[in-house]
C-alpha cells in the first residue's frame, strides 16, 4: 500500500533526509541509490511496520507492506508528517536568510527541516548517546537498544523500544550488552522516569516555556548538557542555540576562518545576524556540502 502525503511548496525530501546523522541510526536506514528513507514505526508495544518513504513532486510516498487498517494508516502518516517536519512553517527562516547573499541557498534548496523520530523521547536517547564519543560507538549503542527491546516489524525489524521496555531492562544490559559506559544508568533512569509519567518528554513540543528556561528543564536529565540540551531544542522547533562541538568549530575553521581556530564568541557572533534561527542558520552552513558531494 502507498501512502501518498503532500508536502509544502518550499519542502525538499533529500534535504531534509540527510539533514544530520539521525537517518544512519536505527530504526532509519538509508539508500541513496534510489534515495528512500527507511522507518521502522511502532504500532503498539508488541507491533511494528516497515515503511519505505521516497519524494515525489509536491509529494512524500510511504509504502507499506499489505494493507494497513485505516488507525494503523492514521499513526503511519502522523508519524511520516512529524519526522520530515511538514508541518513547520519555515516562512521566516527563509525571510531572513533571503536578506543574506551567502545563505540565500537555503530558501532556495528548501533546506532547514530537520530530520527526527516519531517522539521526543527517542530523540532525546539518541541525543544522550551522541555526547563524548565517536559515531561508530552511538550508532553500536542504538543498535544495541534496538535490536533487543524494539517490537518486531514483519520483516523482521525492529521499531524504537518504548519507555517501559528500556525501564524494564536490568542494569547490566546497558552496561554489557549496550556498552553504554556512564551513560547506562542515566538511560535507565530516563526510561523509568518517562515510563512512570514523572517525566513529561513528549510535552516539550508545545512547551509554554521560553527556550533558555525548557533548555534547563532538559538539562535536569542526567547525561543531557549543554549541547545535548540544544541539539534537542532544535528537534522540538527552537534554534537560539548552536550546540557547539568539535565537529562544528572545526568545520567552521575551515570554511570561515581560513583553518584558524576560531573562538566560541566568533561563531557566535556570525551567525546573531539570524536571531532566533541562529542554529538553525549555522547548521544549513556547515552542512550545505552533504547533499552537493
């Protein structure tokens, strides 16, 4: 079954794809040779279906094996439609950085959407699992969580596991088997306080708070700093931060700074021109080659 959702005017699916890392960690898998993004999407705590979306003009298609019923069909949707942001008003994004000679592209590439999964929740383990280590080591982690706790698709994937699956993990399966390292037991506090409702991740999408008050509120969860708290603003629609890394300074070096290193208060400054998009603006630039090479 093909699933056809329309898509804004300014929408650009392989941007948005390819927008960070998230569509190399599971349940994502990416082919570029026909360019189709792979979601394994949870349908219930023991259910699970894998969904192939690929771009069509004015259009993402997500096909399905068999014929979903019509909730399953509902839940499939939404999530397509909250991963690939379609429902972000980029409208003044773009207005400011049209004003810009040297960011202008981002309107024109319909670039800005950031890819992210179907909850807060598992953004915000991913994001726990990206701080202080090397790729190769949160793309292990992930796999670990998910291969072991996630409900089954029919093809044998696995979704994201739930709240209540990682809560009800013993100590040493983040420690032996996730080889989480000192993050095993801030992920299974993460998970009982989420799974028990103490925790209200889900509710920072539509949080009243203002960005610097919910990034302390992030903050609060052990093994969420600084720049994990801002890389997470970004997934919930704020972007004042620039979730600052190696990576990031590095690349910037190169690309503005003649391979000087530059100060953090440097970066800062070059992109306050954008305001409240800011990280937003920075994260465009340092990424603009991903899709041209």
């Amino acid at each position: 079954m093909k699933i056809t959702i329309e898509t804004p005017r300014n929408f650009s699916f392989r941007r948005t794809a390819l927008s960070h890392g998230w569509y190399d960690l599971p349940p994502f898998g990416f082919d570029q040779s026909s360019w189709t993004l792979t979601r394994v999407i949870a349908l219930g705590e023991d259910r699970a279906v894998s969904v192939e979306i690929t771009g069509a003009k004015g259009a993402v298609v997500a096909s399905v094996p068999g014929r979903p019923g019509k909730r399953d069909a509902g839940k499939i949707t939404r999530d397509v439609r909250h991963m690939l942001r379609l429902d972000d008003d980029m409208s003044p994004f773009y207005s400011a950085v049209r004003r810009e000679p040297d960011f202008k592209w981002i309107a024109q590439a319909g670039a800005g959407r950031l890819l992210r999964s179907p909850t807060v929740f598992e953004d915000l383990v991913k994001t726990i699992c990206t701080t202080n280590c090397s790729w190769a080591l949160t793309k292990k982690m992930v796999e670990g969580l998910v291969s072991a706790l996630g409900p089954r698709s029919s093809d044998g994937r696995r979704a994201f596991p739930t709240p209540e699956a990682m809560a009800g993990a013993p100590d040493e399966f983040y420690r032996d088997v996730v080889r989480a390292g000192y993050r095993a037991p801030y992920l299974k506090e993460l998970a009982q306080r989420a799974a028990s409702g103490e925790l209200d991740v889900e509710g920072w999408l539509a949080s009243g708070l203002d960005s610097d008050s919910l990034k302390r509120e992030m903050k609060k969860v052990k093994g969420a700093g600084d720049y994990a708290a801002e890389n997470l603003l970004r997934l919930v629609g704020r972007y004042e931060g620039l979730a600052l890394d190696s990576w990031v300074r590095a690349k910037f070096a190169r690309t503005h700074n003649g391979g000087e290193a530059a100060a953090d208060h440097q970066i800062e400054g070059y992109y306050s021109r954008f305001g409240p998009w800011r990280g937003l603006a920075l994260w465009c630039d340092m990424t603009r080659d991903w899709l041209e090479e």
